[in-house]
C-alpha cells in the first residue's frame, strides 16, 4: 500500500526543483509543468518501488526529461508534418538575466545544456550527473567545461550588443 503522506512530503520538498530542471531543459514552462506533473503521477502509480530508490527525486527528474523531450519531438513532427512556421513565445514579468540565461542555454548543444542545468541549477556533483545519466564522469567534466565556454561566449555577446545600442 502506497504511503501518501511520505509521498506527499516527496513532493513538496522536490516539485519546484524537478520544475526548475525541466524549465530550462524545455522552452515553455507550461510543457515543463505538463512533463513534471506527468513524472511524479509515475511516481505515485510505482512509490512503493520508488520509495525505496537512493535517490527518488533523480528517478523524477529523468522521467520528467523524458517526457519532456518525447512531447518536443512529438510536435516538432507536427509542425514539420504540417509545414507550419513557429512564432516566438513570450514571456512577461522575467528579469533580464533569466532571460539571457535561458536564451544562452537554449544556443548551447542539449549534451552540455543538460549537465549545465543538473550541475549549476540543481546543484549536483558530477559524481551525480554520471549516475543519474549513465554518461561517464570524464565526458560530464568536458561538457560542463565546453558548456560553460559556449554559454560565456554567447552571454558575453548579448552584453557586447547591449552596450552597442
């Protein structure tokens, strides 16, 4: 039998870091809130299972990515299917540097946005990273590195631009 309250204190000190993960994994909070939801709906249906992991909220977080990037490739079909354009989505009330963080982030290869995101915003080891993504640590250490070059070189940009104006 499923403990709900154990579940339900579960959520409530993991939910807005898993969202948080998949917000900068994906371009829309509202497709992050969609996939996280999904996750820990997963998680409720198998808790007696997942109880018992390590380290849950990891267990919630790849399923989140998951389904995240599943429903991206799902309408990328669509609108490729379709021959639609895609316009610009956006978001009012951002400060300027989330803004900027997340367009860098989304310039970036989504090898390196992932360990980005799991290592600086979720605040795991790269010990972690490796066990929760399979890639090996030496691998996790060089896209940080490149991430972190390629996010400095595009953020560095958009300063150069906007002292330009």
């Amino acid at each position: 039998m499923r403990d709900a309250g154990d579940f339900d204190a579960f959520y409530a000190t993991s939910s807005r870091r898993v969202l948080a993960h998949v917000s900068m994994m994906v371009s829309s909070r509202a497709e992050a809130e969609d996939a996280v939801a999904e996750a820990y709906l997963r998680a409720w249906n198998k808790w007696h299972k997942i109880s018992t992991y390590e380290n849950p909220e990891a267990w919630v977080r790849q399923v989140a990515y998951r389904h995240a990037v599943s429903a991206w490739r799902k309408a990328i079909n669509r609108l490729h299917a379709h021959r639609r354009d895609t316009t610009e989505e956006h978001v009012d009330g951002l400060g300027p540097d989330h803004v900027a963080i997340v367009a860098a982030l989304r310039r970036i290869p989504a090898d390196q946005r992932r360990v980005i995101v799991l290592h600086h915003l979720v605040g795991l080891t790269v010990a972690e990273i490796h066990q929760e993504t399979g890639v090996p640590t030496g691998t996790v250490t060089t896209w940080l590195a490149r991430g972190r070059r390629a996010l400095s070189a595009h953020l560095t940009e958009d300063e150069t631009l906007e002292r330009g104006r």
